[in-house]
C-alpha cells in the first residue's frame, strides 16, 4: 500500500512572498560576503600602509645615527612589526586595543611597556584574524619584533589558556619578554570564554 503524501497548494499570493524571502536570503549572503571581502581588503592595504610607515621611520632614526627625539605615543600609531616567521605571520602592531584598530592590526596593551622597551610588552589580537596562526604555535619558535630602534628576537617558553580577568599573564617583569593574547577558542562563535597567552624572551 502506497502512502501518498500531498504538499499543500499555495496561493499565488504565497509563492510570491515565498520567491521574495529567497530573494531577500540571497541578498543578505551576497552582502554579509561583501562586507567581509571589503574588511578583509581594507585591513591588507592598511597593512602595507603601516608597514610602509615603520619603514620610513627607521630611516629617520638611521639618519639621526641612533639618537631618538621624545615622541608622544598616541592611540592608532603604528609601533612596531611582529614577525612570525614559522607560522608566516607577519603584522603591523598599533597603539591601543579598541576593536577598531585591532580590526585592521595587531594592538599593543596601554598598560604594558611599549614593543622593544624592557619589561613585559603586551599584545593582542583577533583570534579570527591576524592571531588566528597562533593556534600552531609551539614552544622556542621564534618571534621577531622590528620597531624604529632595531630588531629584537624572541622565544616562546610557554603557552596556555587563562580566564579573561587573569591578569597575571601581563604582570610586570625585569626581563625583556613580549606577552601575545588571544581570544580562545579559536573557532567558537560568539564571545569567547577564554584567553589563549603566548609568552616570549627576548634572546
């Protein structure tokens, strides 16, 4: 015995709100798709401009043969390059931790050392952009971190994962070390519950 199973019938009046929902779930995509393409567009051309920035920088400070005027460090200036090199990370590190700018970069933490000065210099980022590699990152791998006075390297001692209100992970220190937080985990959607912290010493 067969059993047949009839769809009901719409009206016409209900096939076009039905063909005008499609269309409006299609649109929707293309522009979320846009949006994302055009923020991921933005962010590599900001890049390249920042970079290009710190580069004219360090020309400046060859031509002061080392000695550096007192520059006041505003929110959004381009501070530093981080380098990555097992991972092929590779970004410029700005002045803040607003969304906006970690959006575009990399931002260093207000209430720590400034990259390449002594203590503990923090770092952070989205984990579903420019830190999103630091998920493969393994201890001793190397961290180069380029500002207008030179070039330090880093190594990684240790990784782990911490609460979001763990701020001992960014406590002062003697030793020259960079501190790179993170949102964890890396692919959960939504606000993530956890901070994943990786810690370097420089050589």
């Amino acid at each position: 015995m067969k059993i047949i199973i009839r769809r009901p019938k719409l009206s016409p009046r209900m096939r076009l709100w039905v063909r005008w929902g499609q269309s409006l779930l299609v649109i929707c995509g293309l522009v979320a798709l846009s949006y994302v393409g055009l923020s991921l567009l933005d962010a590599k051309l900001y890049q390249v401009s920042a970079k290009r920035s710190l580069e004219d920088r360090i020309e400046v400070a060859k031509g002061h043969e080392g000695i550096q005027p007192t520059r006041v460090v505003e929110e959004g200036d381009v501070l530093a390059r981080m380098d990555i090199p097992r991972l092929g990370v590779s970004v410029a590190v700005l002045q803040g931790t607003k969304w906006r700018l970690l959006r575009l970069s990399a931002g260093h933490i207000e209430s720590t050392p400034l990259p390449g000065e002594a203590g503990n210099s923090g770092i952070a980022g989205h984990r579903d952009t420019y830190f999103r590699k630091l998920k493969d990152i393994r201890q001793d791998d190397e961290i180069q971190l380029q500002t207008a006075t030179g070039l330090s390297h880093y190594r990684v001692d240790w990784v782990k994962v911490v609460d979001p209100d763990d701020l001992n992970v960014l406590a002062a220190s003697t030793e020259s070390s960079l501190t790179l937080v993170t949102c964890y985990p890396f692919y959960f959607l939504g606000p993530a519950p956890k901070r994943f912290v990786v810690h370097a010493r420089k050589n």
